[in-house]
C-alpha cells in the first residue's frame, strides 16, 4: 500500500534509485525533504509541549512522518532554555514563574560542529571574529530560529500559549487511550488589555519537550534557616553586580557552578566553591586569587559562618545554589502517569515511552551529558516511527521489564537515582545513541562528533580557563566540515 501511494506521486523510482546509488545520510536527507513524501502507515494530530530544540525537532520529524504536529510555547518566541531573559525570578531560590535561566556571559561546553542536527549543521556566523571559540547563548538561539526557518516550523507554533493540563480519554469500554485533551492558556490582546484564555483541544498523541532548567534544586544545609546571609539559585542569577565586594559561597562545580564562581570572582572580594566529589588532583587554589575550592558544607552557623566538611569555615555575605534542577511536569500531576522520584522520571522506557501508555506519550529531552541536539533528533524519529507504525514498539510489559533491569543495573553499580537520565557515565556514553539509531534505520553517530565531545569534556579538567577559546584540533574540524558541506 505504501509503495502504491508512492508510485501514485511519481516517487517510488526516485527513493528507489537513491537506495541503490547514494550514501545513507544523504539519501535520508533527499528523500525526506520530498514536500509530498506521503505518510507511511497512520497520521495522528500531536501536541507538542514546548519549542526549545526538542520541541522543535520533534514537530519536524512528527511532519515529515506525515503526523500534524501543534507545538505550545509559553514564551512570545522560540528556543525554550536558549532564550536570554534579563528578568530573574523574585523568589531567589525558586522559579516564580520565569522559565530562563541563563547568564549574560554563558557559553557552550562543546564545539558548536559537534552540537547540531545531523542535516541543519551548527556553523560559525558569517563574519566570526574566531570561528573556533565555543559559541555563547546568543550564537545557539539564532542557529535554532534559523533552524525552524528552514524547516517552515514557525507556523506550527503557538507562542504565549501555555499547557495547563494534560488528561486521557478512554475508549468506551474505560480503556486504553482513545486521546488526550490539552488544556492551555493563552495571552492575548483585547481591548488593549491582555487578557488569558483557557481553551481545550483533544489531540491523538502528546510529546512533552518542556526541558527541565527552571525548577530549581537546592542544596541541604543544617542551620541555613538561621544564617543571616543572602541566598540565591543559579536559575535567577544574570550578572555579578550584587555581589560587589562580598564573601561569596558557591555550591557547585558542575558547568555553571565553573561559570558562575569566575564570572563572580571579577567583582568578590573572595570566593569559596563547595564541591560534592573533588576531581582527582584538584587543587584548593584556582588560577584566580580570590577563589577557592572546598568540600561539601557541614553547616551554616547564625554569626554568618559557614562551615565545610573539612572544618574550614568563613564569614560569607551570600551563598549560591549551583546544584541543578528539577523535572517538573505541573500539567501531569494530577493524572499520576509518571512520577519523579530524586530526579528519576519513571516508569519510562529508554527515557521516552512510559510503557502502559507507548506511544501515545512521550517525553524528548530528559537526558543530559550527551550531545543533546542529536540525541532529541534521534528521539523525536523514534516517536514519530512509533506513532506511525512503521516502528514497533516491544509489548507493555516487555518495557516495563526493561525498565526495573536497568534501575536494577544502576543499583548494583552504585549509581543514585539522580543519574538515571546521565548519559555521560563512562559505561553508557553513546551507547543510548546508537540503540537509538538502530531503532530508526539511521545512520550511527559521526565518529568525528563522539571524538569532539570527549575530548571536550577532558579538556575541562586541563585547562578550566581557557578550554572554550583554545579549541586546537583543527584535523578534527576540518573532517567535520567535510561531512556537513553536503547540507550547507
């Protein structure tokens, strides 16, 4: 039936002559870039829930497997964690309602070759004062609107329009799903007055790709409650200002923890990191004098000390949460579909499909410490397969099976439920990927990108202050640009 339909618009030949003469890549890219390219089995109205990079690519992929993608943005545009926002939130150590969490001077901690979509390549702006320093927040916002641009995803989307719930809808005999409808609000002008709208649409299938940097995770301390000082969580700092000449404490040594402490160091008069787990042969003292690195804190004390595990202590004026964020998904909580248990999403099979629900739910995005942008590719393919048929899912129970051996797995090693959506530990890194890509009948992961973002990672350690800016291995990006020129 699917190649009739295919001979019908006069493009069966053509796949078939591509299969035959033409790499795998770029045949894929040719073939699904055919703007009648028919839908291979069954089309399903979806909803997507956020258009940052996964939702975005998500409405992409849904598109081209023939499904008719809706994708909400509660922002007035598109990007999701990449759009800068100089509002902060007004509660210090949580969300309040702003979901940007980015500062000024934040940069990525991967070349941005390695971090793009297989078929939209990641380069330098045209006129790049240095093409090789990693890209800031700014550079990654435009490669994504220009990436909805290309692929003509701006009309699919629903700016200023929030998801407020979430629900099944049964079949008649009070099982299985039959849909969902998606409550939503939205802003928009009357009378010269803004005003909200809540309205309800039912749609066959739901993808949530809300991201998760914008409820904020904060760090236990014995006696924080009586410590004078000021606290503040990452997702609410923008710039150092107001930290001018303090004593300033900073828990966390992760990405931002890195950032955050230096970029507060230029204004400080000192600054203390607290670390869970030093690095091996980590230094105390850092390249900058006025910053320094400690154990986890043992407490905080009511004449403004604060305490490390080693039994140091100083007298801090503020203390900054650089200790991550929350899955959150407001929208669910009332139906209990999946819960969220020390940041383990679950049940959820390969980090996608909760299995009493497959496919008709989905979530792209969860995993971290990975080369995201092509993992949520990989994703949203392997959703939009399912939905369509053309990719079998195994049985319910045969995923949920799946789902208690792999927390079994983490068990034995040690491995606490916080990393169940780490992709970067040794034992898994791009392993995830690679299932994903069988999965879908695509190619592997370039070699050239796996290398990149290793190299990336140890470079970290190495040389802390100036890895974004010495990016050295020309060999490696010049094969890069070889194998994305075809798509430029």
């Amino acid at each position: 039936k699917i190649d009739a339909r295919m001979e019908e618009n006069g493009q069966l030949d053509q796949l078939l002559h591509m299969k035959k003469t033409t790499h795998a890549t770029t045949r894929e890219h040719a073939s699904r870039d055919l703007e009648t390219f028919p839908p291979p089995m069954a089309s399903s109205r979806v909803a997507v829930i956020g258009a940052g990079a996964a939702g975005l690519v998500a409405a992409r992929e849904l598109r081209r497997e023939g499904h008719s993608p809706v994708v909400f943005e509660r922002a007035a545009g598109v990007g999701g964690t990449w759009r800068y926002d100089d509002a902060a939130s007004a509660d210090p150590l949580g969300a309040g309602g702003v979901h940007g969490s980015l500062y000024a001077s934040l940069r990525t901690n991967l070349p941005r070759e390695s971090m793009g979509f297989l078929d939209f390549p990641f380069v330098a702006d045209e006129g790049s004062v240095d093409p090789r320093r990693f890209p800031g927040h700014q550079e990654v916002l435009r490669y994504l609107e220009a990436f909805a641009r290309r692929f003509d995803l701006l009309g699919l989307v629903r700016l200023e329009t929030e998801v407020v719930g979430v629900r099944r809808r049964v079949d008649g005999a009070g099982a299985g799903v039959a849909g969902w409808t998606v409550s939503y609000c939205s802003r928009k002008l009357a009378g010269g007055e803004l005003q909200e709208e809540e309205q309800s649409e039912v749609f066959d299938a739901v993808v949530v790709c809300n991201g998760h940097f914008a409820e904020p995770r904060l760090a236990e301390i014995a006696g924080i409650d009586g410590w004078p000082g000021k606290q503040l969580h990452s997702h609410s700092y923008r710039v150092p200002d107001q930290f001018h000449g303090q004593v300033v404490v900073v828990i966390g040594y992760h990405p931002s923890g890195m950032d955050i402490s230096r970029d507060i160091a230029g204004v400080a008069k000192e600054v203390h990191v607290a670390i869970r787990s030093a690095p091996c042969g980590m230094q105390s003292t850092t390249a900058h004098a006025n910053l320094w690195l400690h154990p986890m804190i043992e407490c905080a004390e009511e004449d403004g000390s604060v305490v490390f595990q080693d039994g140091s202590r100083v007298k801090a004026d503020s203390v900054v949460h650089c200790t991550g964020y929350k899955y959150r998904f407001p929208f669910l909580e009332e139906d209990g579909m999946v819960s969220v248990d020390d940041n383990r999403v679950g049940p959820l099979y390969k980090h996608v499909f909760p299995p009493q629900m497959a496919p008709h739910i989905s979530f792209i995005g969860l995993p971290f410490k990975s080369i995201l942008f092509p993992v949520f590719r990989l994703q949203s393919n392997w959703v939009a397969g399912a939905l369509s048929g053309r990719i079998e899912l195994p049985s319910p129970e045969e995923m949920m099976l799946d789902v208690m051996a792999f927390y079994s797995d983490m068990e034995a090693r040690g491995w606490p439920k916080r990393f169940t959506h780490n992709l970067g530990v040794e034992a898994w890194t791009f392993e995830y990927e690679d299932w994903l890509a069988e999965q879908c009948g695509l190619d592997k992961m370039e070699e050239w990108r796996r290398v990149i973002y290793v190299a990336a990672r140890a470079r970290v350690s190495v040389r802390l202050e100036s890895y974004r800016d010495e990016w050295d291995d020309d060999q490696l990006l010049a094969q890069a640009h070889n194998d994305l020129s075809k798509y430029l």
